[in-house]
C-alpha cells in the first residue's frame, strides 16, 4: 500500500492497523465529528452543479459538496476496525489540542450546508458511515 495518491483518517487507519492491528492512536480526543462523501457522490455533485448552473459574463457559483450527516472519528475507527475483521484492537487518544481536536488547524466538527446544491436536484447516495465504509473497503483491497 502506498500513500503517494491516499491520505485522510480512513487511509490513515488502515495504514495505522496494518502495521499493528492490536493498537491504533487517535489524533485528537476521538469526538471530532465530520461529513464524509464517497468520491462517486463527490462526482455526481460536481456534474449537476454543472449541468444545472449558468453563469453570466464573469460571474461564479459557488456549492458545498458534503454528506447529509456527520460522523465521529470514533466510529470511523470502529468502522475500519470491523472491515479489517480485527479484535481486541487497543485504542490510544493523543488528546489533541484546543479542545480535542487532532492538531491545530483541525476543525473539530465539519458539516457543510449542503442545500443550495440540494434544491438543484443533487443529494448524495451514501452518509458519512456508509462512506467511510466503502472507501474502506476499497482501501483494503487496493493494498492487496
């Protein structure tokens, strides 16, 4: 597995558990809550805020893209450690900073407005845990 082309805390904990899968370290307190969008979902909103926009002379249109749901980074690890099909994993917090989240600069909770692209028609397929789950499934097979 390499992360030339991969990053983020799905591919991290992955990572993190294949080198050891009896101990994963949070960055953060854990709580950190987050909207996750499967790349197909990311497409699909990309295409119809094209389809669907039109610009005048120099004008531009802005949208969120996101999920409709949040999830905690907790979950996500509980997630991945399910699709690893790994037991008795230790889970360590670093406690983070500036209340908990997982380094400065980190948002400890992320979650977009989502509806002026919404009202054109685009609403995602998977939430955030179906999301994560998916790519993690994806993750895994890539490595082997």
């Amino acid at each position: 597995m390499t992360d030339v082309h991969c990053h983020g805390v799905t591919f991290d904990f992955v990572k993190k558990l294949k080198k050891d899968p009896f101990n994963l370290e949070i960055l953060g307190d854990g709580t950190q809550t987050k909207s996750y969008l499967y790349i197909d979902d990311c497409i699909d909103a990309i295409e119809t805020a094209w389809k669907t926009t039109r610009t005048q002379g120099n004008r531009v249109e802005t949208y969120n893209i996101g999920s409709e749901n949040q999830i905690a980074v907790n979950r996500i690890a509980e997630i991945i450690i399910e699709e690893m099909r790994l037991k008795n994993v230790n889970i360590s917090y670093t406690g983070g900073v500036d209340g908990g989240r997982g380094w400065k600069g980190d948002v400890k909770n992320m979650f977009l407005d989502i509806a002026k692209l919404a009202a054109k028609g685009w609403k995602p397929k998977l939430n955030s845990s179906k999301a994560v789950r998916k790519a993690t499934r994806e993750i895994i097979l890539s490595a082997n």
